[in-house]
C-alpha cells in the first residue's frame, strides 16, 4: 500500500506539472488567441482590447493561479467562441468517450486472457495465428480499421449504422448499434497487441518451477494454470492493459471523428481547429485525469495480485 500512497503523491505532482506545461503553451501567446476569436483581418486595437478583456494581457502564473483556483470548484472557463461552460460540454462528451474505452477494455480483457492462455498453453498453429495477428493489428490504425468496418458492414451489409451516437436514455437496442462498429475497431487491434503480451506472460509463468511442483503433486491443469498460472501472469497482463487503455484514448479520438461520435476526442479535434483554447485545455486535463486513475487502479490490483508490491 505504500507503492500505491507514493503513486497517489506523484500523481498530483505530474497532473500539476503537465497542467501548467500545457497552460503555458495554451496561454502564453495572448494576441495570437484574440486574432483567433477576431479573425486575422481584426485591426491591432481590437486585438489589444480582445487580449484585456479577456486577461490574457497579465503574468502567466497569476492566470494559471486563478484557473487553479477555479479547476478546483470544478469550474474549467467558457469557450471562446459558444460561450459554453468547459465542465458542461465534457459532461456530454466524456461517458461517450468512457463507455467507448471501457466497454472495449473489458472485452479485451475477456478475448485477450482467453486467445493467451489458449496460444501459450497449446501452442502450434493457434500461436502462430495469434503472433500474426498481432503484427496485423500493431501495424493498422484504428481509424483505418474503422473505415473498412463502415464500408463492409454500414455501406455493403447495411447492417449497422455508418455515424451517428444514441443515447442510452432514447434506445437501448440504437445505442448498442451506434457503439458497435466504434468499439469493433478499437477492439482489433487492442487484442491482437494485449493477447500476444499476455500469452508471453503466461509462458514465462509456466516455465517457473512451482508450476513443475503443482503438476508433480497431481494437481489439475485447468487449476494450475487458472488459479496459479494466471495470478503470477496478472501483474505484466495489469501493465499491459493499463498501456492498451491509454492506446484506446489517442484511438478514440479518430474513431470518433470518422464516425461522427459527439466524443471527447472529436470536441478536441474541433476545438483545436477553431483555436478554441479552454475547450482544449479542459481536454488536455480530462486526458491527464484518466490516464493517472488508470495508472493508479493498475498499481492499487498489481498490490492485491502481488504480495511483494505491498511492502515497498
């Protein structure tokens, strides 16, 4: 659990640091963001007086001070140009993106365990397919993936939707054919990468000696390898998974910009275009936010997984 505390204490320092890195270079050009909002035909005096309005024109520690201070309440500014509140806009957009991430991470878990376990255990021509699999789905992007799923199954097969997000709340049944050809495309390649680590991780736990002793005391395969094998194979699965979650989020931000998802990817990629600088600095610590949580929930299961993660 000191692992864990110490991961908590860096964590908070890192979100500090990469926050006010990314505040910098978000804030420090005060009169390139007011010709953004003005357009670039603006007369130098209305950018000047765009700059003043909008406290761009003071100290960067005494603006990164008072968006702290703010941040904290949960409050993240307005966007330049709708005039909507930061903190509004990502609580549309983000259980979009989380539900994308999660739904895929879980399956991922499920295929890549099973596809593992099988390629490591049996061997032969189901490893071989993984391995190739694997190079397979490292080697093609996701949106690429996408794109070939909304020709086959959207355009030839008309079978589920091309673009377009449903809510939960207006139709179970639209939803889960909104989100399938999204997580289908995150999900290839997230196994094919997750399942080749983990069926290493069971090899190297297979050729440890317990594993010798437990067969040699008459124990069955099946418990071997599923209570023994794959708790000793857990903590490099964790940290394989913990890396795939962060591949789904920069995955996700073109995913959703091909299928049209209201995500917080494709509010990113927008709002990057427009220069609408809180929107992406709300995203950029959104991100930030995520990932740590997810670094940090590998940590605190690696404690529970390994006994000897606890003392250190």
């Amino acid at each position: 659990m000191l692992s864990v505390l110490k991961n908590l204490i860096r964590s908070v320092a890192i979100l500090l640091l990469v926050t006010f890195a990314t505040f910098c270079l978000m804030f420090g050009n005060g009169t390139g963001i007011a010709r953004s909002i003005l357009g670039y035909q603006a007369a130098e005096v209305d950018v000047q007086q765009k700059v003043i309005e909008l406290g761009l024109d003071r100290p960067l520690l005494t603006q990164f001070g008072d968006w702290i201070a703010h941040a904290v309440t949960g409050n993240l500014g307005e966007s330049f140009f709708t005039g909507q509140t930061v903190t509004s806009a990502l609580a549309t957009r983000v259980p979009v993106t989380l539900t994308l991430i999660v739904l895929t991470l879980i399956l991922t878990v499920i295929f890549s365990v099973l596809l593992g376990v099988a390629a490591a255990v049996y061997g032969g021509w189901l490893d071989k397919v993984l391995q190739f699999i694997s190079v397979l789905g490292a080697a093609i992007p996701p949106f690429i993936i996408a794109i070939a799923l909304i020709f086959t199954f959207a355009i030839s097969v008309r079978l589920l939707p091309a673009t377009g997000y449903v809510s939960p709340d207006q139709s179970v049944t639209g939803w889960i054919m909104s989100i399938t050809l999204p997580i289908a495309a995150l999900l290839i390649g997230s196994v094919a990468s997750a399942a080749s680590q983990f069926r290493g991780a069971v090899l190297d736990a297979l050729s440890k000696d317990y594993v010798r002793t437990l067969r040699a005391r008459g124990l069955k395969e099946s418990r071997v390898i599923f209570r023994h094998v794959l708790r000793n194979a857990g903590g490099p699965g964790l940290t394989v998974l913990s890396l795939q979650t962060l591949g789904l989020l920069g995955g996700a931000i073109f995913v959703e910009q091909v299928m049209a998802l209201p995500g917080m990817g494709q509010m990113a990629n927008q709002s990057a275009q427009q220069g609408d600088v809180p929107m992406v600095m709300g995203t950029v610590v959104v991100t930030i936010i995520i990932v740590l949580c997810v670094n940090l929930l590998s940590d605190f299961a690696n404690t529970i997984l390994n006994p000897k993660a606890r003392t250190r």
